[in-house]
C-alpha cells in the first residue's frame, strides 16, 4: 500500500518542478512512511511514498523505470509470482526484486495495458508512464479498492491517490451540487463523483489514457456484471448443497492465503461476526496466527465479548481499542480530514482509525478484513427480505398484469408508468451512468426465467458498486491514516465471480427458526455461515449481523451558530440570522448531517485548519446520550 501522485504538463509548457511534486508527495507521507522518491524528466513528473510489505529493501523503492517507461503504483497483486513466472520463461526477464511491482512494471511493457489489467489479480491503482510516446495511463482495479483522482487544469494533468494531495497544489474549487448531496451520502457511495469541481475518481474497472497532445480517453476493461457466469451459475444450480459449500470453502481458503503473503507482519481485524470471524479461522488452518485487533464501542453498542470468544477459540492474542461515546466530538474534524469525504454514513470510521493506529503500534502493516461479504451473500436486512419476501408480496400482481397484458382498458399498465417514471428519476438526479448499470444488472441474468428471480439475483451487483464503494473508501482512508493496509479475502476475483454467479438460494434461505427480529424465518449469508458451522462455535457461526453501531451524528445537538459564515451559508446565501435558526426548523438527524458537510467544507473548501474547526465543533456541538 502506497501513494502515488505525478504532473504531466501541457505541451508548451515548462517542465514540471520538483516544488510541486514535494508537496504533492508529502500530503501522502501517511500512505508510505518508508521511502519517498521523485522522478522527473521534462514534462513529466511522478512521485511515490512507499508502505513496504513485499521485498523490504531499497529495490522495492518507486519508481520503477527504464530508459522508456515509468511506473508508479498501490496495491497488491496477489498472483505476481505466477506472472513472474511466465515472464521468466516467455520473455526471458531477469527480474532485480521480490515485489509485485517489478512484475507489474515488465508485464505493463511485455502485455500491454490491456491484457495485463485482464491477467492480473488485485487490488490496484496505478499511473505507467511511456516517455518516448509521451502518454501516460492512469488505471484503477476492477471494484475500486484503491482509489486514483485526476483532473485537467491550465492544460496539465495532475492525479493522485488522495484528494489532499491535489489540494496541496492546485485552487480547488468545491462543487456545491456535491456537496449538498452529500447529505444523502452520494459522495460516499460514487464511483466517480468528487466534492470538487473538475476533478474525478479513475472508475473501478477502468483505465485513463493521456497524450502528449492532452488528448483524453477512458477505457473500460471490467464490468461488474462480467462478474455473472451463466455456465458456472448453472453448474453450481445443479450441484448438492454440501459440494457448492465444498467449493466455496476451496475459493474462501486460497483468497485468505495469498492475502496472507508479506514480508512484513500481517494481522486481522475482528467485529466477533461471523465475516471477520472466519477470515481468522481460516488463517489459522493455513498455519499462521495473525493477531487480533477488535474495537470495544464501549456502553450499549459494545460487540466485544463476541471477539474475545473469538480469540479464546482460536487461542490467539488480542488487542482491543476502546471508543467512548464522547470521543465522537474528539475525532470527528481529524477524521474527516483523512477521510476526504463528510461523514454520513460510515460513522464507525472513527474507531475504526484508532483500531488501525492500534495495529501500527503492534507492529503490524497490513490487516485483513471482512468488508464484501455482505454485499456479495447478502447479509443486510433490507435485502435479505427483499430477495424473498417482497418478490412474494408483488407475485399476485404480477400474475394479473401477465393475464391482462392484452386488454387495453387495464389500469395494470400504470404500475409499469411508474417503474418508468422511476427510472426517468434515476436519469436526472442519480446520473445517466448509473440508471444503464441498473438496467445491465437485470439483462447480465437474463436467462432466468422471470423477473421475480432476475431482481432477486441483481442484489450483490447492485450492492458492489454501490455500498461497497463507501466501505472500501473508509478502510482506505481510515487505514492509511496511520499507514495500514486493509486485505479483503472476500474480494478476491474467484469468490467474486462465484458469489455474482450464486443462486439466490446459497444467500437467503427459509428457516424454522425465529432468527433476526428484522428477517424472521429467514438465514442471510446462508454459505458463509455454513462454512462458519464447519470452524467456529454455534454461537459465533450462528451470531446475527451488527451494524458497528456508535455514538454520533443520530445524538448530535447543534447550535446555528456553527453555519454561521460557513460553507453553507456560502452555498445558499442564507443570512447570519437564519443560519442560527436553522437548527429550529429542520429535522435534527438533518441538521447533523449538515453539521458534518459544513465540517469538510471547511477543511476542504474554506482551507480552515484542523484546529480551528475542532474549536467550532466544541463550541456548537454536544452528544444527547441515549441511556
């Protein structure tokens, strides 16, 4: 895990300078505390800082480069050794390092951008430059694990992996329309969008490609609904259940396995779900036994006494950082600093950075992690009763509108009037974009046989690339705050392709039992807790998902005062007087989600400092604590 940032310049222009490029470099020390290198030849400027994890010496220091190419990269590729091989033999490649970036950077010249992007397996973001063509290819791994931001200004082009780094150097202007959507935790969830006029995420699944006349093009090399197999969908439909589980088992246990490889120590974090809980378990039967970190969200929300079973059972050592329910105004302006996003959703990332800062201080470089699951098997509530009960509900409309299709005076059609009108919404409010990934989820299951199961089955690609992308921002930045690599066993290409490919069955299945009080009679994760019945106790297997609850925003007082000549009196030209009102007339869960707009809009957009925004909090803000 790194940073990368770099400057191409327009043609005509100056080379880049090496003041840009420390700054640049330095807003990312966080990333990669272990080196720091910049190379610059004329128009063309990068800069690395490296985390090292693979090959701990000066060798593995960015960038890689020859007499032609350059490249700066994030990430790990967890099948480098078998591509090393094959460029060893195919090429006749002598390679001078043990990391995976030796080999990206020779199968970049040997393979093309394309074909590598295709073979490779990863987590990924990377700029690979071409001095002779002059053309640089900025490139993003297939769901968005490792972020990469670029814009165009004055003609030049700048990226990095975070947006505090382009801040360093440019005038950033904020893009108001973002920010007030922000409130509804758009940014949180967007694959592309920014709070930034001008500047855009490189797409997950996609690559970038600049000339040296500044010429712009995207290309896409993945999809998420490519993920869906239909020879595989049908071979696993046909299968026993105890052979499906067989070979979810093999896939689960090689993802853990290549995600254990480093040179540097490797540990896990632990909720006590069942998620978390096996990655651990299964770590253990490859014979390691990573230490154990785990958050104590101390007072009604805490989980802790899960995780501590956890490690009795895997008799393995754990640490455990213990949030309270003040430290929310403690940590909530440095938090959204590293974040580079209002804090809406994920509210947990707040423990979640004094978890990672835990795992720093042990030692550690690396944590694996559970997040995937639930968007792959389908463990949130809201979907796990929508895969099977909400199909049920509409089964005796549908079978109506099917019967009367023909008759012209039905009123049937209207309910069809309305799924137009939604997705006419979806069109104008949630971008063109994302309304054709909507309608490719259903046609990437088209061969299923009616629409009831077609919907049922879209669930996980939906989730991929939506809830996903906020869960894999925050341990990004969360974890790189204090220089942590998050690992994701559960997203690795095979589990991918197979969980996509899964009959709906193998998610969410009727049980005789009560189970949760939001899905009664009904088991999510239907595969992964089987799998959890083979390596861990009943009660950890069988434990029901938790939302890593914490006090913060649903508890916040705040005072008008704190809109006061801020972002958002910027935003809506609202005076003075109103602002201060503003608390009086509007819900207060709202108020709160506009207090931590009006926090990053000060930071990002105001360029207030941290301090002085941690001033305002603690004269505006106070926790109602629910007993």
């Amino acid at each position: 895990m790194c940073g990368v940032c770099g400057v191409f310049r327009a043609a005509g222009r100056e080379g880049v300078g090496f003041a840009d490029l420390d700054k640049m470099a330095v807003a990312l020390r966080h990333r990669g505390p272990d080196n720091t290198s910049v190379h610059v030849a004329g128009r063309i400027g990068l800069a690395h800082t490296r985390l090292a994890l693979l090959d701990l010496s000066e060798r593995g220091n960015q960038p890689f480069r020859n007499e032609r190419y350059s490249l700066v990269y994030n990430g790990e590729i967890y099948n480098f050794q078998t591509l090393r091989s094959e460029l060893e033999t195919d090429h006749h490649v002598e390679f001078h390092s043990g990391t995976d970036t030796e080999v990206l950077f020779h199968s970049l010249i040997h393979h093309g951008v394309r074909e590598t992007l295709e073979r490779i397996r990863g987590m990924f973001a990377f700029a690979f430059v071409d001095h002779h063509e002059q053309r640089v290819v900025l490139a993003r791994d297939r769901v968005g694990i490792k972020p990469l931001f670029h814009g165009i200004f004055h003609g030049d082009l700048y990226f990095a992996s975070e947006l505090k780094a382009l801040r360093s150097v440019l005038d950033l202007v904020p893009a108001s329309h973002a920010l007030a959507e922000a409130v509804f935790h758009t940014l949180e969830r967007s694959r592309n969008v920014t709070a930034f006029v001008g500047v855009t995420q490189v797409e997950p699944g996609s690559y970038v490609e600049i000339d040296g006349a500044g010429r712009v093009s995207t290309e896409r090399y993945f999809n998420t609904v490519d993920l869906v197999d239909r020879d595989l969908y049908r071979e696993i439909d046909a299968m026993p259940d105890d052979r499906v589980l067989d070979e979810f088992a093999r896939r689960f246990d090689e993802s853990v396995r290549s995600m254990l490889i480093a040179d540097a120590p490797v540990g896990a974090f632990v909720s006590g779900g069942v998620d978390s809980s096996l990655i651990a378990a299964s770590a253990r039967r490859a014979g390691k036994n990573p230490r154990l970190f785990s958050v104590n969200v101390v007072g009604r929300h805490s989980e802790i006494d899960a995780a501590r079973r956890l490690a009795a059972h895997l008799d393995a050592s754990m640490d455990v950082y213990s949030f309270e329910p003040h430290d929310f105004l403690r940590d909530w302006v440095k938090t959204t600093w590293f974040y580079e996003n209002p804090i809406v959703v994920n509210q947990h990332s707040l423990p979640f950075g004094n978890l990672a800062a835990l795992a720093r201080r042990g030692g550690d470089k690396a944590e694996l992690t559970g997040e995937g699951a639930d968007e792959l098997f389908i463990g949130y509530w809201i979907d796990a009763r929508r895969s099977w009960i909400e199909p049920l509900l509409h089964a005796p409309l549908d079978f109506l509108e099917r019967k009367m299709a023909s008759v012209r005076w039905s009123t049937l059609p209207a309910r069809r009037s309305r799924e137009r009108e939604r997705a006419a919404l979806r069109d104008l409010f949630w971008r063109q974009d994302e309304s054709e990934r909507e309608r490719s989820y259903e046609s990437a299951f088209s061969f299923l046989p009616d629409r009831r199961a077609r919907a049922r089955h879209v669930i996980s690609l939906r989730l991929i690339d939506s809830t996903l992308q906020a869960l894999l921002w925050r341990n990004d930045r969360m974890g790189m705050m204090h220089s942590i690599e998050s690992r994701f066993p559960f997203l690795d290409e095979s589990l991918l392709t197979f969980a996509a490919s899964l009959p709906v069955r193998f998610k969410v299945r009727w049980s005789l039992r009560r189970g949760s009080r939001t899905h009664p009679f009904l088991v999510d994760k239907y595969l992964v807790r089987r799998l959890a019945d083979r390596l861990l106790p009943p009660d950890l297997a069988r434990r029901r998902k938790q939302a890593f609850p914490v006090h913060g925003l649903s508890e916040l007082d705040v005072t008008g005062d704190m809109f006061v000549d801020g972002i958002w009196q910027e935003m809506t030209g609202l005076t003075s007087d109103r602002c201060r009102r503003l608390p009086e007339s509007l819900p207060r869960l709202l108020v709160a989600r506009m207090a931590s707009v009006e926090v990053y809009g000060r930071l990002y957009a105001r360029r207030e400092s941290i301090e002085s925004v941690q001033a305002l909090v603690e004269r505006t803000c106070t926790l109602r604590l629910k007993a």
